[in-house]
C-alpha cells in the first residue's frame, strides 16, 4: 500500500495526542481534569432541543436533506446577521449553512488554492486554516500574533513575493487560542489590503456571541466593502452549546459562498434537516442563554486568571472567545508545562506551540468545564509549585 504525500505530511490533529495522555491517566485509575477543549459543558437549551425532536418525528426530515441548507435555514441565518450585526444578506447567494465551521473552514481551500499557492494564517491560530491549505497542496505562511500588537497581524509585514503568491488572507476573533478581539479600524484596514493584493478574506468567528463585561464583537461583514472581499464563517457551536449536533455557517461574498457550494455539493449531501430545523429555532428563537452563558463564563473566567497569576503563569483578562492565554514562566517550555501540569497535579492544559511556532511560551486554557470540576482543579493548581530550573 502507498499512501499519498498528503497523508505522510498530514500530522495528527492537535487533540488527538492530548486525547490519548487523558485516556491513558484515566485507565491507570488517575482523576484528571481537563481545561483543554474548547467544548461547553452547558446543555443545549432547552427549546433547541425540543424543536430538534419534533423535526426528528417527522418522516420528511429521514430523506436526504436539500445539500444547500434549507430555504428557511438561510433566512433565518440572514435575520439573525441583520438583527445581531445589522449587516444585510442576500439569503440565497451569500448564505451557506456548514456541517459545523471546521468543514467549510477546510473545504475553502480547495476553492482557492492550487499547489504552490499560498495562503496567510494567523500563527498561533486554529490548526485547520494551515491544514486546509496543505491538503489543497499549497503552503500556509505564518503571520506573527504576538502581545506587542495585541495578537492582530501586522499586515505591512509580509514579504511582497509571498503577497503575490497568496490568495487567502486568514483571520479570526474573538480569536482561538489568544481571546484577544479586533475592532472595526483593523477590519476595515484588512477589506483595503485585501483589495491592494487581491485576496480573498475568510474571517472565522465562532465566539462572537462569547463575551463579557458588556464588549459586544463586531463582524468582519460590518466592514466597508467586506462584501467585496471575504466572507465570514460562524457556528451554532458555542453560540448554544451545539458542538455535537454540527451545524454551521458561511456568510458574505456570492462568488465564493458559491464556489464552496460546489466542492461540498460534491463531497457531502448536507446537513441532517432535523438539525436544520434546530438550528432556525436557536437563531430565532428566545435568545436569554447568550447573556446566561455568558455570565457563568465570565465568574470562570476571573477565578482562572486569579488562580494562574498567583502561582506565576502570567494571565490576562480576554473580553471574548471561551480561553485564558497564559504565559509560561522561564525555565518551561510550553510542552514541558503542560507534561508537569498533568503529571503532578493532574491538569490539562493546551501546549501553545500546538497553534504554532509563535504559541511557544504560553499555554491555552479553557473556560467549557463544569463549576465543580473547574474549582477541584484551580485547588489542584494551588498547590503546584514550580521548579525551578
Ligand atoms: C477558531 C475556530 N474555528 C472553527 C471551529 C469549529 O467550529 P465548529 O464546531 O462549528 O466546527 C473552532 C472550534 O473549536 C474554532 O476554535
């Protein structure tokens, strides 16, 4: 058997190997507590789940669904943007509903790129923008998010022959792993680059309803001219603690929402319509348990910072996104943390160089466990006492 070059290239997905550590503790009969995933612990709320079931009874929804996501699914995905953002879309051409973001967020690339082509992702970032453009047989080029420039690229900075190669500019806030946010000047900057180097923007912002202290984030569709130049992708995932049902959205510019439509016309037959109909329920339907979730998030939130500040893994409070952006003291690096933090306190945290080269030196915390699990492991951290090395 001869595997292709894509596949020998392809390293496991960052969890994968946290995965096997926790199970491997697990079946020695060791208690662990994980703050790696980013994955709600809360229930999905209530009606979603209701109006999921009753779709579930009816025999039209057991056929396969319609590939494009139902008519009523895009309206009210493009109500949702009017009413969250302002923004106004053409709900058949710049609205596509996603099996979950992370498909279309890979699927993309193949739209875009060609070998030899290249695509600029955000380092540290969400492993699937580099991925994708790997499976699609083109290089990522790693744009620097670094606490100097409060974790937004620094545009100006990329090389004019890597500009000419590029074609896909990546970008995401509330941003995973860092929390940090980007306001309407910075996206409006990105849609006037874009359009000096003609590249296609995809703006990824799953945590835009994840928020606190009153900070509401903005969408890259807000931008002047953002139509023009990119779309946006979004999820049902941690808007309503909907990570296990997959659903998502890609939103904006028609002649990409409409290359995306072919590949995945092509690859998959759609999201199961039951689901579909849960999803027109969450955008439309009561939306209390945004500022619900929010508030239990936030309580997280300042007693994780507390916590990693007094024992030395310098933390700063994010105004969004579901993660803590630690610092690793000197004398660590991000994996030998992470490997002590398991091994004498039973804690998981993400190692940041799993983001990329400029992850190293921080480790990423998330918000999505249970109150009780995440007091016991702050207590556990307490009593961490650093080596020095
Ligand atoms: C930045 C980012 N984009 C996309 C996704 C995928 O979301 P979904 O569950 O909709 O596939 C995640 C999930 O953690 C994420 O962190």
């Amino acid at each position: 058997m001869r595997m292709s070059k894509r596949i020998e290239n392809l390293p496991p997905y960052l969890f994968v190997e946290i995965s096997r550590k926790i199970a491997e503790k697990k079946a020695r009969g060791e208690q662990v507590i994980s703050f790696a995933i980013g994955d709600p612990d809360i229930p999905t709320p209530s009606h979603i789940i209701d109006r999921l079931c009753q779709a579930a009874q009816d025999p039209t929804n057991h056929r396969y669904p319609e590939s494009e996501g139902l008519p009523e699914l895009h309206r009210a995905i493009a109500e949702w943007y009017k009413k969250r953002f302002g923004v106004s879309l053409d709900a058949d051409k710049e609205v596509l509903p996603l099996i979950g973001a992370k498909e279309g967020v890979a699927h993309i690339a193949l739209c875009f790129i060609d070998p030899g082509d290249i695509a600029l992702v955000p380092d540290p970032g969400y492993p699937v923008y580099a991925i994708g453009t790997m499976l699609a047989g083109g290089n990522p080029y790693s744009m620097p998010l670094v606490e100097e420039t409060d974790f937004l690229p620094d545009l100006d900075a990329i090389p004019g022959h890597v500009l000419q190669k590029a074609k896909l500019l990546w970008l995401n806030y509330p941003n995973n792993p860092t929390g940090a946010v980007a306001d309407m000047d910075f996206f409006n900057r990105v849609v006037r680059f874009a359009q000096q180097h003609n590249l296609a923007v995809c703006h990824d912002a799953p945590y835009s309803e994840v928020a606190f202290d009153d900070y509401q984030p903005v969408s890259f569709m807000q931008a002047d001219g953002a139509k023009e130049v990119g779309i946006e992708f979004h999820s049902l995932s941690k808007s309503y603690n909907m990570t296990g049902w997959r659903i998502g959205m890609a939103v904006g510019n028609a002649e990409m929402i409409d290359a995306l439509k072919r590949v995945k016309s092509n690859l998959d037959s759609g999201i199961p319509q039951a689901i579909q109909y849960a999803a027109i329920e969450a955008l439309t339907g009561p939306q209390d348990c945004i500022p619900e979730h929010n508030a239990i998030y936030q309580k997280r939130r300042d007693l994780v910072v507390d916590m990693l500040n007094s024992v030395g893994l310098e933390a700063k409070l994010p105004k969004a996104s579901l993660y803590i952006w630690a610092k690793v003291p000197k004398g660590y690096t991000s994996v030998e943390l992470a490997n002590a933090l398991l091994e004498e306190v039973g804690i998981v945290v993400t190692p940041g160089i799993g983001y990329g080269k400029n992850g190293e030196g921080y480790v990423r915390l998330s918000l999505t466990l249970p109150n009780a699990a995440l007091v016991k492991g702050l207590s556990r951290l307490a009593g961490w006492h650093r080596v020095k090395k």
